[in-house]
C-alpha cells in the first residue's frame, strides 16, 4: 500500500489567506460608516438645539422682563432675574388709564372669536359645497379661489375702507368683524379636508334614510370635518389677535382698539411721569400670549381625534 500525499490547492490556501484581509478591511469600513452616523447625530442634534434656544430665547427674556422695574430692566443682565416686580407691573398694567388695557383685551377677545367662527363656518360650508356637490362652473370656482391667493391683503385696505364709510361701518366693531368671515384659503383647505373626510356613501346612505342637504352637513358633515374646523378656527384666531394695519385704519376711538394696536400707542407715547411705559408694554404682552396658549392646549383633542379617525379608515 502506497503512501498519498496530500497537496493543498494553491488557490485555496491564497483564498484563505485573503479573508483576514477582507475581514479586517469590512470592519474599517463598518466603523467608519458607525463613526459617519455618530458625527451626523451630533451635527443634527446640535442644530435642533440652535433652533430650540433661538425660538424660546425670546420667550425667556420676555419672562425675565417683566419682572423687573424700569431702572433693573437697562441695568441688570437681561436674562436673569433680579427683584421680583411683577405683581406691581400687573397692578400698573391693569389699572393704567382706567384699566383701558383689560378693555382692549376684551375687544381682541370678541374681534378675534366672532370672525374666527362666522369664518370656520362659512369656510367649511364653502369647502364641503365644493367638494361634495358637481354644477356648472365649480372649476371656474375653484380657479377664482386659488387665484385669489395673489392678492395682496393690503391691497383691498382701501376699497374696503371706501365701502364701510358708504354703508356706515366705519369705526364699529363690524369693520373688524364680518371681513374676517370670509377667507379663500381657509375656504380651499376646507374643500381639500372634505373631499377625504366625508364620505360620499354615506351622504347618499343619509338620502335614502329621508334627511334633507342641510341636516346631512350640520349633524354629520360638521362633524366630520372638525379636524379641519379646529385648525381653521385657530389659524385666523391667531391672525387676528395680532392683527394691526385693519385696526389701525377703521378704528378711531381707543375704546375700541385691540390689544395690539394699543400698546402700540404706549410705544409712540415714549414716557409717562407715573409709570414705566416700557414695563407696562413687555407686561401687556405675556399677558396677550396666554389666550393663544390656551386656546392651542384646548384644541389639540381635536387634532388627536382627526388623526385617530384617519386610522380607522
């Protein structure tokens, strides 16, 4: 019986002797690619905190502020405190003029409410008309709608104010009101959200059973559609808490200004021998932000509930 031997194939050997190589070479790469990640992360995460601290550095200044009187306000480090003076900023700011500043927050309030629901309104039986029904010129309709975007609000200041002289609207409340009911944006967003929100089946299933057009959208169309109501409501309720220019040219009487525009006058007003303007303002102006902090909290079950319907479907 004949001895073999065995010779290794030299392909195989120079196979084996490669994968260390390769092994080594693919975690390189891995650990480079796990470093790329790690510095991106940083990048990222150093971004979003430059972000943060721009949008809530105001905020804070503004909290530290108005605690201050007017000698620590231009002499103390503006981003901390110093003595506690905000109760008497408060006093001051509500009892300044006769208290004419809880009347200007009084007007803001119904300025801003009433336009805000005659517009959601208006806007969501404009939008769910358009959406759910077909007749001759809805894409004219439509066309007019979209191309009203390109108007300047600016540029209807005054015809609008050459209308409410002739009909008698000039310095009244509805100057301030009715055309805040009528908005082309919150009319196309209305439009877009009922055309996947309420179901076409179901307004003929609501046909069948006897109830009229006008039942079909006030007991199941509005409801429907209170996803899109909720941010329409909010979006002009926060346009018009702020609003200025409209207040400032329809409006004569300081009685009947809102928030806004009558700090503004306390600005232009520069020093008063009784109290510090300046605080009253920065304090007027925390106070003027908490309507809408509120009223954003209130209506995010709203939000919540539209989305947890988009799942169900």
């Amino acid at each position: 019986m004949s001895d073999t031997t065995l010779v290794p194939d030299a392909a195989a050997v120079g196979e084996t002797a490669r994968k260390p190589g390769r092994r080594r070479r693919r975690a390189d790469e891995y650990s480079s690619v796990a470093e790329a990640r790690g510095a991106s992360r940083w990048v990222v995460l150093g971004v979003l905190v430059a972000l943060a601290l721009y949008a809530v550095g105001p905020l804070w200044w503004l909290l530290v502020a108005v605690t201050k009187n007017q000698r620590e306000l231009y002499t103390t480090n503006g981003l901390w405190f110093s003595q506690f003076n905000l109760w008497q900023n408060l006093g001051d700011l509500f009892t300044y003029q006769d208290g004419i500043f809880s009347r200007w927050l009084w007007n803001t309030v119904v300025y801003a409410g009433l336009g805000s629901l005659g517009l959601t309104l208006v806007a969501l039986a404009a939008g769910y008309g358009i959406a759910k029904y077909r007749y001759r010129g809805r894409g004219l309709t439509m066309g007019l709608i979209i191309a009203s975007f390109l108007i300047p609000g600016s540029l209807m200041v005054v015809p609008s104010f050459i209308l409410f002289v002739n009909l008698g609207l000039y310095d009244t409340i509805w100057a301030m009101i009715l055309p805040g009911m009528f908005g082309s944006f919150s009319v196309y967003l209305a439009k877009v959200y009922a055309e996947g929100a309420v179901p076409t089946e179901l307004m003929e299933a609501a046909r069948i059973d006897g109830a009229g057009e006008y039942r079909i959208f006030f007991s199941m169309g509005l409801r429907l559609l209170s996803t899109a109501g909720a941010t329409i409501f909010l979006l002009h309720f926060v346009a018009s808490w702020n609003t200025f220019m409209w207040p400032l040219v329809f409006l004569k009487g300081a009685e009947k200004w809102p928030v806004m525009l009558g700090m503004y006058s306390w600005l232009q007003r520069g020093t008063d021998s009784t109290v510090d303007l300046t605080s009253l303002v920065l304090t007027g102006s925390l106070i003027s932000t908490i309507p809408m902090v509120v009223l954003m909290i209130a209506m995010q079950r709203y939000w919540r509930s539209g989305v947890t319907l988009g799942s169900l479907k």
